[in-house]
C-alpha cells in the first residue's frame, strides 16, 4: 500500500514540474532581456593624444535635372571618395582637441562634356594621370588640414583647406569637374563633413537601448546658403563584432534652408534655392575606440534652379532632386593598407587582360 501511495504521489507531481519548468525559463528570458535594456554605454568620443587612424567618406552624388526651355531632363552622377589618416594631437590649454587630416586617397569619377573623367590615386599613375578628375584629385594627395573639437567635439576651426583649393584651383582652373564640387573645399563645408555631422550622432552621455537625444547643427552650403539640420538619433542596440563591444544608432535629421541666411553663390549661371531635404542612416559605435567606426546615410533634397536669359527678360524655373548615397568607414593603418594592396593588384590584372 506505501509504494502504490508514493508512485500515485509522484504521479501527481510530474504535471506541476511540466509547467513550473516552462515558466521559470520565461521568467529567466525576461530577466535577460530586462538586464540588456538596461545595459547602458557610454556614447562620448574620445579624443586618444597620438591615435592614428583612416577614414574613407565615399559619396555617390545623383542630380536629377528636370526638362525646361533649356533643354531636355537629365541626370548627372558623380562618385566621390576622400580618404584621409586621422592624427589626434595633445590638446590645448583651453579643452580643445586638435585633429590633423592628411589626405590620403581620392577617387572622383564624374561627368564631362565627352566622357566620365575617373581618377583613383590609389592606382592611377600620378605622371600618366591627366584627365579632369586626376586635375582635381591629384593635387590634393599629402596635403593636411587641421580641425579644432570643443569638449563636446563641435568643430571649432579649420586650418589649411584654404591652401588645398589654392592648390586644386591652379590644376583645375576652368574644369567642369571642380565646379560642382567647390562647396566641399570651403571650410564651413569641411567643418560639417569632418566634424559636426559625424558628432551629431554622439549622445554625451550614458545611455540605454530605446534612449533618443537630438541636435540641431548649421552649415553653410555654397551654392545653397545656409541649412539647418535637426537630428534625431536612437539607441537601437548594444551588441558585438568581431569580438568587440559595439551600439548601434539611427538617426534622421531634417534639412531646411534659413530665412536671410548668407548668401549663396551661382552654380554656372544658375540660381539654385534649396525648399527642403532629409537624411537618414544607421552608425555603428566602437565602444573601446570611443568612436563611431562606420556610417551609412542618404541624403535627398528638392532644390529649385532658375536663370534669366535676358536681363529684360522672366527667370526660367526648374526643379532639381538631389541624392547623395554616402558611407564613413574607420580602418586601421594596417587594413587601409592591405586594401590599397588588393586595389593595386585588381588594377594590374585588369590592365593585364
């Protein structure tokens, strides 16, 4: 009667183990996920007094003219990529961070009147080199620049981009490839592009996933004046690559032209007036570098051209849809140059062939 009254017992209890079992490990999971919500970094740059490092900005540039009395619809597309070894230097006695760019790669493939001008100083023999694109290219390899980061990294100054264009315009004087690309060699331009774009995404702060933080930044443009662009950046993951720890943010940022801004130049003999854009992407932050080591971004805007071919005469209007595809990606000096090797030798066996 005893062993009847126990196996009965223990066959009573085995349900209750099936579904204690199956909950406890729900519980655990949740405990997990609560523990990596909380989990939190610190999202703040580090400027390291020594770190040597390279960063590759590549552009994709896609201009969409609309048709007008000028002529038919047209589109235009320009690759532009600027490599450069980033130096940080001590900082000085006011807080600031002073950050040495020597360029060290570009390559520009854009439109001419008679064919694609493509130069890569990666490959391309500097003496052999003479298309438009080379002109532009060329001269601009080895040169240095040198920005000034305030405690929050907002760039402060520009030192030396002056001397590049100096330089770029006595090569490329009168080339329809230097044209459209002037903004990016003026200093509000590379005071964005190296600089404050980039540190919009840090949060200068401890956060957590879900955690959003914003920042509104100005740059002047060119041939589009002044544009304000509001971030708004979020926390989507805290995870790992390669064996190091790594958050993940996107971002959005809105872009609107500022009323009585400064004034903008003519684009050849056109007035170009910015109505609205936007950007979006995602980042990648290293948390060991304290730096963001890749980024991805599209940027769109609607711009409105007009001319007048006559003084006496109406402005000719039309519209024009600009869309940059760009990608910032960090590499050590090592990988930048096992990849400077591998392009090298694709270029060989294709000459080759």
């Amino acid at each position: 009667m005893k062993s009847t009254r126990l196996r009965n017992e223990t066959m009573h209890r085995k349900p209750c183990c099936r579904v204690l079992l199956p909950t406890a490990l729900l519980l655990m999971g949740a405990a997990a996920e609560r523990s990596v919500a909380e989990e939190t970094v610190d999202l703040r740059p580090k400027f390291t007094s020594g770190a040597r490092h390279y960063l590759e900005l590549a552009q994709n540039i896609e201009d969409q003219w609309e048709a007008s009395s000028f002529g038919p619809a047209t589109t235009t597309e320009t690759v532009w990529t600027r490599g450069v070894v980033r130096e940080i230097g001590e900082p000085m006695g006011d807080g600031d961070h002073v950050v040495t760019l020597i360029f060290d790669r570009i390559y520009l493939s854009a439109p001419t009147q008679s064919e694609t001008a493509v130069y890569d100083s990666d490959t391309d023999d500097p003496q052999q080199s003479a298309n438009a694109s080379a002109a532009v290219g060329r001269p601009m390899i080895g040169k240095k620049i040198v920005l000034f980061f305030t405690e929050r990294g907002r760039g402060a100054g520009v030192v030396g981009m002056g001397g590049v264009l100096d330089e770029v315009d006595y090569s490329a004087s009168g080339n329809m490839v230097l044209e459209p690309l002037l903004s990016d060699f003026m200093e509000d331009t590379t005071r964005f592009t190296w600089g404050h774009a980039p540190y919009a995404l840090y949060a200068f702060s401890e956060v957590k996933v879900g955690d959003t933080w914003s920042l509104p930044v100005r740059r002047f443009d060119y041939y589009l004046g002044d544009l304000d662009y509001s971030f708004q950046c979020r926390l989507d993951g805290i995870g790992v690559e390669k064996g190091r720890k790594v958050a993940k943010v996107s971002f959005k940022a809105t872009i609107k032209p500022v009323e009585k801004g400064r004034e903008a130049a003519r684009f050849m003999t056109l007035q170009l007036v910015p109505k609205s854009g936007e950007a979006t992407g995602t980042a990648v932050f290293d948390v060991a570098h304290g730096e963001f080591v890749r980024q991805t971004q599209k940027t769109t805007m609607a711009i409105t051209a007009s001319m007048t071919p006559k003084p006496d005469e109406e402005p000719v209007t039309f519209g024009l849809k600009r869309t940059i595809d760009e990608t910032l990606t960090r590499m050590s000096e090592d990988e930048r140059a096992e990849a400077k090797v591998r392009r090298r030798g694709k270029r060989e066996a294709e000459t080759k062939n």
